[in-house]
C-alpha cells in the first residue's frame, strides 16, 4: 500500500528510512539552510525586546542566571530534552541533531551581528520580520523531511504515548516553559503572544512550497500500526526548534 502522505507532502519517516529516501544532498542543503535563518530570527525577536517564543522564555530565563551565551543554552537544553524521548521511545534522526547544535551557533552570530534597535518602531520591525523568518525557516528544515526539532519530538512522543490531542499537549508543555522561563526572570510579553498565534498559520503557508517531494511507496522500517508511522494530528504541522 502506498505510504500515507500529509496535504504538504510530508511522509511519516523513520530516520532511516529519510536517508535512504532520496534526494539527500539537495535536503541536507535545505536542512542547514533552514536552521541556521531560525536561529538568525531568533536573534532578531531577542533583540527587538518585545518578548519572545515560549521555549525561548525559558532559555533566557536560564542564561541570564547562568551567565552563559544565549546559543550555549539553546544546545543544552535541546538535548537535555532530547534525553526525555527515550522513556517515549522516539529516535532522532540526522535532522534533530542538526536541530539541537546549529540554531544555538546561529542565534550567537546574530546576536553578535545585528544592532541593537531604540526606537518603538524598529523593535516593532526586528519582532514582525523576525517572527515571519521564523516560520519560514521553520517550513525549511521540516520539509527536508530529516527528522523532527527535540521540542517537536517530545511533542510528539508525548501524542503517541498519552494519546492526548496534538493542542492539548503542546499548549500543555509551553504554559510549563513559559512560567518556568517567566519565574527565572525571561521576557513574556506581546512578542510572546504574537509568535505563539503567527507561527503555526506561517508554517501551515510556506510548507507546501518548500516540502521536498519524495518518491516513497511503502513504508520504511516501521510497521504501519507503529506510533512512529503514524504522523500525529493528521494534516496538522508544528514547528519548534521548533
């Protein structure tokens, strides 16, 4: 039987089967391409201080206590989380490596790169064009099809185990980051609610242009009743780092 497809043209893959499932150069390419413009637009939220994604809360929350860069407490925390998937039983592929070391470098470089805006609205300009970045790169290193962001993972992982709806669990995780991030002292404010109602309709609108069609007909290592062969919510796609 063919293997199902979503309406983006995302194929529920296990982590090898998405490198044996062709045009791997050109999905590499995209991969790195897509994290490096998300952690870039990151950058510009956290500069134009109007607050930030949920999980990015927490992680400003925990550097400023720390003392650490901002990108060295993106990585750690991407794989403190990514040590969360083993009691869930998710395996990572090359893409949430990717995911978990290249958004952390790339949010440093442009933080060290991009100027610090004073005026109302240049902050308002870094928050709009940083949030539609955002979910441009995150249509990116989705559509490469190489495997999930950790958040995403432990998302779900978290669906396929509780058998909760995708909205419950994912609202469920960044109420609990964004008041742990909040508590520690990170930035909750109206870019936070921007990002958290914007960023799903974008990636829903660029995905399909950017999803790289692969030519697979029947599933990839992974019986068809598995959790991992079923993609969760259906249609629906979520980005996280994602």
């Amino acid at each position: 039987m063919p293997r199902n497809r979503s309406s983006t043209g995302l194929l529920p893959l296990t982590p090898l089967g998405q490198l044996r499932a062709g045009r791997l150069p050109s999905r590499l390419t995209q991969l790195i391409v897509g994290l490096l413009i998300y952690g870039f637009s990151l950058s510009m939220m956290l500069q134009g201080a109007l607050g930030v994604a949920p999980w990015d809360v927490l992680h400003q929350g925990i550097a400023r206590n720390l003392h650490l860069s901002y990108g060295l407490v993106v990585i750690a925390v991407s794989f403190l989380v990514l040590g969360l998937w083993i009691p869930l039983r998710q395996w990572p592929g090359v893409g949430t490596i990717a995911n978990a070391v290249l958004v952390g470098v790339s949010v440093d470089i442009g933080l060290a790169l991009l100027p610090t805006p004073h005026l109302l609205a240049e902050r308002i300009g870094f928050l709009v064009i940083g949030i539609v970045l955002n979910g441009f790169a995150g249509a990116l290193y989705i559509g490469a099809q190489l495997g999930p962001g950790t958040r995403d993972g432990l998302m779900t992982g978290l669906v396929a185990r509780t058998g909760l709806p995708v909205w419950v669990v994912r609202t469920g995780i960044e109420v609990l980051v964004v008041i742990g991030g909040f508590l520690l002292g990170g930035d909750l404010w109206i870019g936070t609610v921007a990002y958290a109602v914007c960023i799903g309709p974008l990636v829903q609108l660029f995905l399909p242009w950017v999803t790289v069609r692969l030519a697979v007909a029947d599933p990839i290592d992974t019986p068809a009743d598995t959790p991992q062969a079923r993609p969760a919510g259906g249609d629906k796609t979520v980005c996280d780092r994602a």
